[in-house]
C-alpha cells in the first residue's frame, strides 16, 4: 500500500502529477480543500463548523483538518491501494498529527514527494496559468507573497519528513512526462 504526501509550492504542478499518480497507482486522492468544501455543500455537523471558520477568513484548525482526513481515510474503499495527499500537511503540528492518526490505523506514510522548482519558473506557470484562468490570486505581488509563505510553513514540514527518513525531493522542472517518470522511479523503489 502506497500512502503518498505531494507537496511543493504553488505552480509546481502538484495537481497534475497528482491525477497521474492517481492513475497508475489506483491511489485515492484526498485534498483537504475538496474535503472541506464536500463537507460545507452537504452541510454536515463538521461542515458547518468548517464554513463558521472559512467565512469569516479563519483558518480551519487542524484538529478539524484532521477529522475529516480521518472520515475519509476510514472510508477508504478496497479497490485502491492507498492514498495520496495533497495540500495536506502543511505545518509540522499537522504532520505529527498525521503521523500519529495513520499510526493508529496501523498505516504509515510511504513518501513525501517534494516538486521542487526555480522560483522563476513558478512565477511563470502561475502567470501563464493567471491568464487562462481567471484566479485573482495569479498575479506578480500576491504569487511571490505566496511562495514567500509557502518557503516559511513548509520547510519545517519537509525537514520532519527528512528526520523520520520519508523524504524525497522530485525535480519539477521539465515536461509534464519527465517530471512523471522521476515520481514513477521513486515510487516503485518504495513498493
């Protein structure tokens, strides 16, 4: 069983490697983002406290991120065969939590695939992707704001996963395939 963070800052292409990783391996895709937001539209008890959170621009805590990786994960179905993790952890608190919450289910973290990319880049692909896509969020001072952030949270997220011997840093640059065929190798060195 493969259970597979991603992570990597904003542009790296996570969500495409992703829905392939998805594919080959026949893991569940869990984003907390999507969770959440299933949660909020079928206004369950945990969304609603979600969505009290959310609407005022609250962060959501991570004992709630928590439980609902829990619900999902315990729903797991039998066909795949594992899951992977993306936009999940993001602070170190909420790897520990992970850690500890899959060791409980007698599961373990297989790798943290870090996509790293030069940051030139990164400001490339978010702009390209700005003007097809209408995000607000994919101009030049609030896309280096964010990566800024990304480099300070995460860091201690990727160091954790060093120190517990889980950690592997995936080259992002190049084409779509290339940069699937480096996550591919590592993948099958940890089955």
């Amino acid at each position: 069983m493969l259970n597979v963070i991603i992570c990597g800052a904003p542009g790296c292409g996570k969500g495409t490697q992703s829905a392939m990783i998805v594919e080959k391996y026949k893991l569940k895709h869990l984003s907390t983002g999507d969770l959440l937001r299933h949660e909020i539209y079928n206004k369950t008890e945990l969304g609603m406290l979600a969505d009290a959170y959310i609407s005022k621009g609250n962060l959501v805590p991570d004992q709630m991120i928590i439980d609902v990786l829990v619900q999902a994960i315990d729903a797991e179905d039998e066909n795949n065969e594992g899951v992977i993790l993306d936009g999940f952890p993001r602070t170190l608190a909420q790897a520990e939590a992970l850690e500890e919450m899959l060791n409980k289910r007698g599961l373990e973290t297989t790798v943290l695939l870090d996509l790293q990319v030069e940051n030139r880049e990164l400001i490339s692909r978010l702009l390209k992707r700005g003007e097809t896509s209408g995000r607000s969020d994919d101009n030049l001072e609030t896309i280096k704001k964010r990566l800024e952030v990304y480099r300070l949270k995460t860091a201690p997220v990727s160091d954790y996963y060093k120190s517990i011997g889980k950690y592997s840093a995936i080259d992002g640059m190049g084409s779509v395939d290339e940069i699937f065929e480096r996550i591919s190798a590592e993948l099958e060195s940890k089955k």
